[in-house]
C-alpha cells in the first residue's frame, strides 16, 4: 500500500470538485497524520495548525519524531532549517532506521541511512552515512552550498532495490548502490523515519550551554514510500511505485553529483577502504 496521503487524496478530491489542487500547497500533510513525539515532551512543538514542528534541546533533553508507519522501500522527505546559533556538539538529523532508537536490543538488524547536521561555529558539515546489518562507518560529508540556518531546504533519500540517493534541494549528493552480489552490504529491512536533535561530545566537541537551547524546524510531513507489512517485502520492489524504477541519474544531475563531490570534506573510503568492497567498486 502506497502511503502517499498527499497524493492520493488531491487525486479523489480535485475529482470531485472538478478542479486541481495539484500545486500541493491546498493539502499540507499534518505532522501528526504520518509522524509522533518520540521522545522530548514539551521540546516537540508541533505549530501552524500541525505544518512544522520545532525541536529544542537544552541540557535537560533533547527531542525528536518518528513515523507512524515501516516502509520496505521509498522517496522519503523533509524541510528542515537548523539552528541558527554557534552549535558546536548539536546534531540535527533526518534519517531512516531498522529498528528503534530505544530499541537497540530488539534483535532486528540494524539498517540505516541519515542525514546528520554537525553542528559547529561557522561551518555546518552535513554527514551522511549508512548502515547496513552493521556498524555503519561509512560517513560522507559536505559544505554546502547554502547557509542551512536561514531557511527551510529539502533533504530527500531514494530508498529502492538498485540504490539509496541522497538529495539537498534535489541535487544528488551521494550514491549507494546496491552490489550486494558484490559483496558489498546494502540496507534490507524495513525502516520507518525518525528526526531528532541531540548532542554528542565525543563526536563534535562540548556544546556551549550558555548560549542558551537550540532548536530546529521541520514541514513538509508527506511520505511517498511503500507501508511495510509482514511479508509484502517483495510488493515493496514493483514498479507501480515511481521511486523503483529510478536506477540511473538524468545527464544534468550527475554533472550537478559531480560538482559537488568536490566539496566532499570526509570521505570513509579514504580512510578506510580495505574494511569496505565498495571503496573498492569504482561504480
Ligand atoms: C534565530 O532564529 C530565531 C527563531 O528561531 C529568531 O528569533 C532569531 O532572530 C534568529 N537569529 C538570527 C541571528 O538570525
Ligand atoms: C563548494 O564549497 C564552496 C565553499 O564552501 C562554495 O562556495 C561552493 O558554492 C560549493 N559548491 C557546491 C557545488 O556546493
Ligand atoms: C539487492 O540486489 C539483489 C540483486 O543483485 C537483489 O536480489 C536484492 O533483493 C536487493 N536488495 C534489496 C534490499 O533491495
Ligand atoms: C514537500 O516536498 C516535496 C518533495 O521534495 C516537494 O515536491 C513539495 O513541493 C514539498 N511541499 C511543500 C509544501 O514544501
Ligand atoms: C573503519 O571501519 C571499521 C569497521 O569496519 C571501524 O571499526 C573503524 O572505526 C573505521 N575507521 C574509521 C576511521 O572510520
Ligand atoms: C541534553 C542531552 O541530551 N545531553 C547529553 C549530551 O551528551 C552527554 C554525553 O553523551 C550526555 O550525557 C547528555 O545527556
């Protein structure tokens, strides 16, 4: 079953009226048709009649969402506008995940795929990583080419059977493919979405508490992704989903892919290729 409130019901209601609302705008998804409070209490505050969601944290918690539904492959996204104050040690993040963060012991493997803000004084590193029945370790990270303090951006990830795509602003920024006949692992379990703020010393330094909370911002609640349910893995793969057949990037993104790889400021298959087949895949 394709969760994609927003477009199923433009299609029956502009039907029925006769007219289209297709620009999107009419029939904002709400927060809490597809999300929930994961954790933080009063720190989620869900405004504008349920179209954003700010998420503080201060040294008493951080905070953060998850979906309502698992999903077995999809185009899942956000809008988000980080903090915009000296964050050194806030991580701002939309991302996927097999199991739950409360959950670590919960036997399913665990499968990842994120977006992570580091925050710092001047520059905001994006990472990216992935996790696949393991530790992860393959972070990615760029400067962007916008301030991502000022105002809400796009962060997308293509979930299919051939590859996961990040997207910012619908520039395609990293590629992971799925060379599981390769050796290479590729995340397989059902994941459902998760967003979070939170703080970790040891990755991205001491946070400056007297600057007071940090807080960031997130609309644009729609899921375009396949609802997982026991068993229906493989429905997850047709090709009635948009997203599935998606194998290749259009000649204009791949020249837009290849501009920015040069702005990649860490990259794990420098540091650590031996431990990964696909540092060593020159595809
Ligand atoms: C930072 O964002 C807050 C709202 O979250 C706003 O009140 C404040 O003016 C902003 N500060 C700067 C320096 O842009
Ligand atoms: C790369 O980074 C530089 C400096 O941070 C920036 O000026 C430029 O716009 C970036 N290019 C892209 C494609 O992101
Ligand atoms: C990865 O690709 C293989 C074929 O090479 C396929 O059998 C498998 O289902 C794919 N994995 C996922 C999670 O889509
Ligand atoms: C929500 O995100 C989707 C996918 O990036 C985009 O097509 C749509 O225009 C966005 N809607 C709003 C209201 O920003
Ligand atoms: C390299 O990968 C291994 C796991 O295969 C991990 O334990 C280690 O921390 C990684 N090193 C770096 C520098 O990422
Ligand atoms: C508010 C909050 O989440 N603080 C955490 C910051 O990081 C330290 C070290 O990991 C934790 O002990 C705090 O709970």
């Amino acid at each position: 079953m394709m969760v994609s409130f927003q477009v199923c019901l433009l299609i029956s209601i502009s039907f029925i009226a006769g007219q289209c609302a297709c620009d999107g705008s009419a029939d904002e998804v709400l927060f809490y048709q597809n999300y929930y409070e994961k954790y933080g209490g009063d720190h989620l505050i869900v405004s504008d009649e349920g179209k954003e969601v700010s998420l503080l944290i201060d040294q008493h918690t951080g905070s953060g969402f998850t979906s309502n539904q698992n999903f077995g492959s999809g185009d899942f996204h956000i809008n988000l506008k980080i903090p915009n104050k000296s964050s050194s040690g806030i991580i701002t993040t939309f991302y996927l995940m097999s199991q739950s963060v409360d959950e670590p012991n919960s036997g399913i493997p665990h499968d990842e795929v994120d977006f992570e803000f580091l925050g710092g004084n001047d520059k905001y590193t994006l990472s990216t990583n992935v996790f696949a029945s393991d530790g992860g370790h393959r972070e990615q990270q760029f400067n962007l080419w916008f301030d991502p303090t000022t105002g809400f951006h796009s962060y997308r990830i293509l979930w299919n059977q051939y590859n996961i795509v990040f997207f910012v602003d619908d520039v395609p920024i990293r590629i992971f493919k799925n060379n599981t006949d390769r050796g290479v692992n590729f995340p397989s379990n059902p994941m459902h979405i998760e967003a979070t703020i939170w703080n970790d010393t040891n990755w991205v330094g001491e946070v400056d508490w007297s600057q007071g909370s940090f807080t960031a911002y997130y609309r644009n609640f729609s899921i375009n992704g396949c609802q997982y349910q026991e068993s229906n893995l493989q429905d997850c793969y047709s090709n009635n989903y948009y997203w599935n057949p998606i194998t290749t990037l259009s000649p204009e993104q791949y020249l837009k892919y290849e501009d920015l790889r040069g702005n990649m400021t860490y990259d794990y298959c420098h540091y650590n290729a031996t431990d990964f087949p696909e540092c060593m895949l020159n595809n």
